[in-house]
C-alpha cells in the first residue's frame, strides 16, 4: 500500500507540475541564453506567487466547494494564459535576429528593459503554475483522504517528484546554453504557441463538460488525443482557426519587420 500511494503521489505532482515547468524553463532559458538574465528574477517572483496563490485556492476550494474544482473558473484561467503565450510567442518570432535582439535589449536599457514584457513573463509563469498547482492540492487532499493521511509514502512521492522536476529544469538550463541563439528563439517560440492551443482545447473541455460548449468527436483521429489535445471538431475547429489567423498575421509582420530592418541599414549607409 506505502509503494502505491508513494508513486500516486509522484505521478501526481510530476505531472501536473510538467507543464508548468517546461513554459518556465522555456523562457527562463532562451532569457539566459541570450543575455538577458536579469529578467528571469520575475518569472520566477510569478511562479513563487503561484505556488502561495494555490495553497489559497485549494483551501478556498476545500472549505466552501466540498473539494470540487470550478470548470468555469479554470476555463478562464487557461484561456488567459493562452492569450499571453500567444503574445510571447510571437514576440520571440519577431526577434529571433541576435542583432535585432541586441538592439532591442540596448534600446530598452533605458526603460528598465521593457516593463511590459517583464510583467507578461511574470503573468504567463503565475498562470501556468496556478492552474497546476491548485489542482495538485487538491488531488493530492483526495489522496491523503483515500489513504493515512499525509504519512511518510505520500510526502516521500512529493518530494521525489520535486527532485526529479528540478533535475529537469537544471538539465534543460544546461541545454540551452550550448544551442545558437536563433535556434532557441524559434523553438520557445513554436513550444510556447503548441502550449497556448493545447491550453485553448482544455479550457473548451472544461466549458464542454458544463454543457456551454457541444461535442462532436466522431471521426477525429486518435493520435489527436494521445498527443494531449482536445478531441473534438469545436476545440480542433478552433485551434485551426487560431493557427491560420497566427500565420497571416506572422507572414505580415515578419515582412514588415524585414522592411523596417532594411530602411535602418539604408539609412546608416
């Protein structure tokens, strides 16, 4: 029994603290691989704010709704945290020139290196960990109720769980500084949009199974769903929208940008 509620309590933590983890260390890498350290210390201010904003919530949750999470209330959430990942992603896109990238960092020296983006990095990693972290209390209580209580097997998995999130946080840290700047750019980007539509079809899932949103799922392949997508054509008809819009709007400002970079160096000539 010990060894089923031990690893219980590591699957449990590690995988709802994954993702979170993987949209901070994403960000908290291509930051340091590009020079730009000093803008990590808010990211991880959000994240530390999520972890107390959680323990709130799941005793919020506890005392007046019996245990039971809010479908709506998490919709909310995920959606906002999409519309922020949707932002940086496309703000990672448009700098992935190192010298645009330079030039941006010396520009904003002056204006405390750009406030808006300081507080969107600090929203996305409160909201990522938010949404995990009160589901993990909350999970975690229903199993501590279901066994003995916050015994030795339960708190061993938890923290079997923090080590191994930690060692993958260090390894991808370690990763990061030996990739090309460009690279890492491009991939944060892409990782952080394929984050913020996973995000749209489970805040549909959510909305669906309040009856808000219909379901359609016959004939949607199945791999849709073992990749950690939502099933059905609403969420998928969606996300293929969002990609669309994401590819117009990318195309033009990629080439807006090219031509914003070409007059600058007309100009210095």
């Amino acid at each position: 029994m010990s060894g089923s509620i031990f690893l219980q309590a590591f699957t449990i933590l590690f995988r709802e603290g994954l993702e979170a983890l993987l949209v901070i260390a994403a960000l908290a890498a291509f930051l340091r691989r590009a020079g730009a350290s000093e803008r990590i210390a808010p990211l991880y201010v959000g994240a530390a704010a999520a972890v107390l904003a959680s323990l709130g919530m799941a005793w919020v949750f506890e005392t007046y709704y019996d245990g039971n999470h809010s479908d709506l209330f998490e919709a909310a959430v995920m959606l906002l945290a999409a519309a922020l990942m949707f932002y940086m992603s496309g703000w990672l896109l448009l700098r992935q020139d190192p010298k645009a990238w330079q030039t941006d960092l010396n520009r904003l020296a002056e204006k405390a290196l750009g406030a808006g983006t300081v507080v969107s990095l600090a929203a996305i990693a409160f909201l990522a960990v938010f949404r995990e972290g009160a589901e993990t209390m909350l999970f975690v209580h229903a199993l501590a109720k279901g066994a003995n209580g916050f015994d030795g097997s339960l708190l061993a998995g938890l923290a079997a769980a923090v080590v191994a999130l930690a060692a993958m946080f260090v390894a991808m840290q370690w990763l990061a500084l030996r990739l090309p700047l460009r690279p890492m750019f491009l991939v944060t980007s892409a990782f952080l949009f394929v984050m913020a539509l996973k995000m749209v079809g489970a805040a549909f899932q959510e909305l669906q199974e309040q009856a808000i949103i219909p379901v359609h799922n016959d004939g949607v392949p199945e791999w849709v769903g073992t990749l950690g997508f939502n099933g059905s054509w609403e969420a998928l008809g969606m996300q293929g929208a969002i990609l669309v819009l994401a590819a117009i709007t990318g195309f033009l400002l990629l080439r807006r940008s090219g031509r914003d970079a070409s007059q600058a160096r007309a100009a210095v000539s």
